[in-house]
C-alpha cells in the first residue's frame, strides 16, 4: 500500500469541484494581488478564531518577523524561545539583530517548560515567543502571568496548532494565536489549514498593532507610495486566500479527523512497553499537526534503523527535531551550556513522527503499528 506522511492529494480530491472553481475564479478576475479574496479570508479567518484583527502575509516565517518589527525591539533585546522548534521562531529574531534566548521544554508536550522562563529573565528581556509545538498550545495561563510581571509582549507561533483551543482556570476559552499580543501562523501546505503554495497570517486584537502590522507588510506604506515605517513585501496571493477560503469549513472536520487518527494509534500502541505516545495537556485540546513517539530504552538508541526498516516497508517517517536550536551550528553563539537543555537533547534522540493527516485510514495504521511491533520484537 502506498503510505504518504500527508496526503495532500487525497484532501484536495475530495473537495476538488469547491477548489478548482476558486482558483478559476480568481483567473478570470485577474485580481492576483491584493484581491477581495485576501480581505474575504482574513476577515472570514477573525471570525473563526474569534479574533479582531487577521492580515495575511507571505508566509509563517514572515509571520514572525513582521509581528516582532511591528512591536519596536531594539538590536540586542532579547526573546525567550523554546530551544525545541523549527529554526524559523529564531531566524527571525537574529535576523532582526535581537537575542534569542532558549530555553528547556517540558518533556510530555515538548512546549515550553514556564518553570524555567522568569530564570532567563533579564533586563533586556521584551518578549515571549511560546511555540504550540505539534498541535497543542503551550501553558498560556502561566506565560501571560509573567508577560505581565516582568511587562514583556507575548508572540504566540500558532504554524502548528491552528484551531487548537485553551481553557484557563477561570473557565475562558481561547484559540491558540489569540491569546497574547500577537499571534502568527502558516499556511504551507501540509499545515492543518494549507494552501497550495506559501501563506501566513498574523493575529491580534489591537488595532493600532493590527494597522502597523499592515504596513509593514506592504512596504511600510499606508498610502501609496508614503512609507511610514521600514516594511516588508509579504502578502497572500489571491489564489491562495481562494484555496483557504474553500478548506476553512472544513478545518474543524480536519482536525476531528487527526484527533481521531491519534485516538487510534494510542489505541494500538497501548501495550508496547517501548514507546510513549503523544501527552495532551488538560487544558489544551491538540489538533495533531505531527503525532510525535518517544522511544524508550535501547529502541531510541535504534531509531536510525527503525526508520529504515519501516522505509523498506514502505512507511515514511519524520525527525521533528533532530537538532534543538542550541545545537545548531548559527545558534551555538547563544548557548554557554549545552547541559543546560537535558529535555531538548533527549527529546532530539528519541523522538519520531508517524504519517498523520486527515486521510489516514485504520487499516493503514494497522500496518505501521504492525511493523513497529514487528522490528520491537527482533
């Protein structure tokens, strides 16, 4: 059988009339650039996340970067990142002349770990970057607590959790990205909301940062040709806002179905000893952009050749991350203590990702589990 880490086509086809028509739409207007599609979807996107203000951008790193322009950093503030995440939620701050500075994650959801925030803490501390890594949001109750402590802004990266929801102690409930100052996400096309090319959106419910955010995106420009600020060329294509204007109906169906593809391989993996499958915080629901296994035992120490038995087999696997950031050869500069981080290392060794999408079926989760267990037992 032929296994796909996500089956872009096998979405795409099932609602393959609703999105050729868009697209065809967009042709016919020739509105390319700056259409009513890109105003449709940002306002159609704050009205599902509750939110006041969506602009949509080039992309979820661009997302990043314009969210941390947009708030006035100076070169050398720093930012408090997860040291566990995609390059990009630190590419942007160096690229920016600031400081990251990371920091361990908690070894069951692999989000930051906000018991060893306020230590990184410093006077030239400005923000918070928590990342919703793999689907679920990061402890925002006790992030925002000392957001408001130590007065630093809060960037929520969203790339990996849209449509994720967090309920406080205090009974609110929030989506993921809504939660801080700013809220960033992508739209690359194996995310839970995915467009056939590059995309990102940035959220917030201030309207003065929502209006300084869309300038800088357009060049630092309001008015033609009048730039205000320094700015970026970062925008959704109207083709692309017409893909996701399609698909996000149907986000809460996607996510339905991960859930339920997650539900089943716990299911078939409750009785092998040598792994742990995915930990969702209470507060949290988790949207499975990656179901994320850790290996235990001499089974981490074997996950190169577990990965090549299960290709031979026909069953793709990922690495998400096989460096943390403090390992990576542009980022070493801002670590003094690789000890430091003994999550982020371990995390880097044992853990593997399995094929999750919404097209996943169970009779081919039967047979990755079954070859899982087949290499487990040789």
């Amino acid at each position: 059988m032929k296994i796909q880490m996500v089956d872009l086509l096998g979405q795409y086809q099932k609602i393959k009339p609703e999105i050729d028509a868009a697209m065809q739409n967009v042709i016919d207007s020739s509105t390319f650039i700056k259409g009513p599609k890109v105003t449709e979807f940002e306002l159609a996107l704050a009205n599902y996340l509750k939110v006041n203000h969506v602009v949509a951008c080039g992309n979820g790193t661009d997302a990043l970067q314009i969210a941390l322009m947009a708030l006035g950093l100076e070169r050398g503030d720093e930012v408090i990142i997860p040291t566990f995440t995609y390059v990009a939620t630190a590419e942007v701050i160096a690229l920016l002349g600031l400081t990251p500075i990371l920091v361990d994650v908690n070894p069951d959801t692999f989000c930051i770990d906000v018991n060893q925030i306020e230590s990184k803490i410093s006077s030239r501390s400005k923000a918070i970057i928590p990342v919703h890594l793999f689907g679920q949001s990061a402890d925002m109750e006790s992030i925002l607590l000392l957001a408001k402590k130590f007065n630093l802004y809060v960037i929520e990266d969203n790339a990996q959790a849209i449509g994720a929801r967090y309920t406080f102690s205090y009974g609110a409930v929030k989506y993921t990205g809504t939660m801080g100052d700013i809220g960033t996400t992508s739209f690359f096309p194996s995310k839970n909301l995915g467009c056939f090319g590059d995309g990102g959106a940035i959220t917030t419910d201030n309207t003065e940062l929502a209006e300084k955010i869309r300038m800088i995106c357009n060049h630092g420009q309001k008015v033609q040709y009048h730039h205000d600020c320094i700015g970026v060329n970062s925008r959704l294509d109207s083709i692309q806002a017409a893909i996701l204007l399609v698909k996000l109906p149907y986000l809460d169906e996607y996510n339905l179905a991960r859930q339920s593809a997650a539900i089943n391989y716990n299911e078939l993996l409750k009785d092998l000893n040598e792994v742990v499958c995915p930990a969702k915080d209470v507060q949290s629901t988790h949207v499975y952009h990656q179901y994320t296994l850790k290996l235990k035992g001499s089974l981490g120490s074997k996950r190169n050749q577990l990965r090549g038995y299960l290709k031979e087999n026909g069953i793709p696997t990922m690495v998400y991350y096989p460096l943390p950031l403090h390992l990576q050869n542009a980022y070493k500069s801002w670590c003094s203590n690789v000890d430091e981080f003994p999550v982020a290392n371990q995390l880097s060794n044992q853990v593997i990702s399995f094929p999750m999408h919404t097209q996943l079926d169970e009779m081919i989760q039967s047979y990755i589990v079954k070859h899982l267990k087949e290499f487990c037992r040789n």
